[in-house]
C-alpha cells in the first residue's frame, strides 16, 4: 500500500514536468533553445485561473492557460526567429517578464499579492483519496504526452521536417523545407504544451500563487537534456525527478534527515542531469543557431 502511495504521488507530481518537458523536446529538436518553459508555465497557471475564476469552469481556465502560454511562445519565437535576438537571453528576458506580469495582474484581478480565491478545477474535491487526482482529465493528459510527441517526431511528415531543421537547417532549406515555419510551429506548440503544465498545478491546487511553478520548466529542461532530447527518454527522466520530490516529501515527513538537506534532492538530480554526469549528451546540431 505504501509503494502504491508512493508511485500514485510521483505520478501526480510528474504530470507538469511530462507537459514541459514535451514541449521542449519539440523546440528543442527544431533548433530553438527552451530556456523559456519556466515562464510557459507560470504564464499557463495564471491564464488558467483567470479563465476558471471569471467562467466558473475548469475547462474554460485550461483554454485560457494554453492562451497565455501561446501569446508568450508568439513573443520568443518573433524574438529569435523574427529579429534573430538571442534564444538565451530572449528565454531569460520571458521568465522575467512573466513573473512580474503575473505579480502586477495578481494585484490588479484579485487585490492580492500573494495568491488568487479559490477557483474551480478539476477533480478530486469530493472524491478524497490518494487516487482522487486520477479524476482530473489533465492527468491522463499528461501522460500521453510524451507517447504521442514520439509518434509526432519520429512517424510523421512534420516530425521529420522538425529533425531536420533541427540538424541541418541549410540542408533542410535547399530541399523545400520552409524552415522558419517549421520552427514557428515547434515553438508555438511548446508553449502551449507547458502552459497546459501550468495549468494543471493551478487547477489541480484550485489557486494561483506567486511564483507557484517554483523552477519546474528547468527541471523539465534538464529531463529533456537528462534524456538526450528523446522523449521516451526524457518521460522516464521526468519520473525520476518526481520520484526525488515525493521522496523528499516523505523524508520531510518523517523528519529522519533535516528538511533542508532534503529540499537539495530533486535539484541535485537536476544539476547531475545537466552536468552530464550520467552519459554525454549530444544536442540537436543547430540548436540555439538564430541563423541558417
């Protein structure tokens, strides 16, 4: 029964790390870098609990948040793509910019600071349990997620146009491949996938608090790279990191090890991830390329 708890938990907490992680995957192996996802997603849960708060429905905040995330991915792929900025900076300048919109909107929508009335979501409030989060459609969404960019990147027409200008844009360009275009896609496509992440933690908690995603679009990042931009790969990486949260959530609990020492697990794993210590990872040859 303990393990069962254990897994259910993982699963709950992995499900905006798989929608992130989706998303970069996509970006990623099109050649755009998504240092972006972390404001994807905080700009997606604030989205979501704008829609829910003013529609009294779940569904309507889920669209919202997809809104929101795409408006932000419209503005980094018109950066990067459009004016060539910088995909580092442009992505640092979009988590930036989303945490202070989100504080002044805060304010301005709720008169509050710190978080949002409770709004209505999905799932879950009545149904008790530890499997209570299973109601919550957004869930199985997610875990689809990652099988469903498989089949996209490796079993179809666009897919194969995303590897390619991924790797070798020019080559892709000379044999008709509307390079920029592809690239739109895949970025526009990736904030809407973690905006849906956002989504489903502002849903899920019925609320939006400042800074509510607290660096989960870099862990998923470091789960795409951690999965050498696969996203079989990177859904297992995904598991991982959740794992490390929900034990970490168990030893606080048990207060075994100081809570400080274990608040370090999930982000250590991150930096092991990034660092390369597990295998060497190989990113796609034009990634972060603002030139063909």
């Amino acid at each position: 029964m303990t393990l069962l708890l254990f897994l259910a938990q993982t699963i709950r907490i992995a499900v905006p790390y798989l929608f992130a992680a989706a998303g970069g995957a996509l970006a990623e192996r099109a050649g755009i870098v998504s240092l972006s996802l972390e404001g994807y997603m905080l700009g997606g849960a604030f989205g979501a609990v704008i829609g829910s708060h003013y529609a009294s429905s779940a569904w309507i905040g889920a669209v919202t948040g997809v809104g929101a995330g795409l408006m932000l991915a419209g503005i980094h792929a018109a950066c990067t793509l459009r004016f060539r900025a910088d995909q580092i900076v442009t992505g640092v300048a979009i988590n930036l910019f989303t945490v202070g919109i989100t504080r002044f909107l805060l304010q301005l929508a709720f008169d509050s600071s710190s978080n949002s009335p409770r709004v209505a979501g999905f799932g879950g409030e009545q149904a008790g349990g530890a499997l209570a989060f299973l109601t919550n459609p957004l869930v199985w969404l997610g875990v689809v997620a990652m099988p469903a960019l498989w089949w996209v990147v490796q079993r179809t027409t666009f897919g194969l146009r995303v590897r390619a200008v991924g790797e070798h844009p020019v080559a892709a360009a000379s044999l008709g491949v509307p390079v920029g275009r592809v690239r739109w896609t895949a970025v526009l496509a990736s904030g809407a996938l973690a905006a849906m992440g956002g989504s489903y933690l502002a849903l899920d908690q019925h609320q939006f608090t400042d800074s509510m995603t607290a660096g989960r679009g870099f862990i998923a990042l470091a789960a795409v790279i951690f999965g050498r931009w696969d996203p079989v790969r990177a859904s297992i990486a995904c598991l991982l990191f959740a794992g490390a949260e929900t034990l970490q959530i168990r030893l606080q609990a048990a207060q075994l090890i100081p809570s400080q020492f274990v608040a370090m697990i999930p982000y250590v794993l991150t930096i092991v991830a990034v660092a390369g210590v597990v295998g060497r990872s190989v990113p796609p040859a034009a990634l972060g390329r603002t030139t063909d």
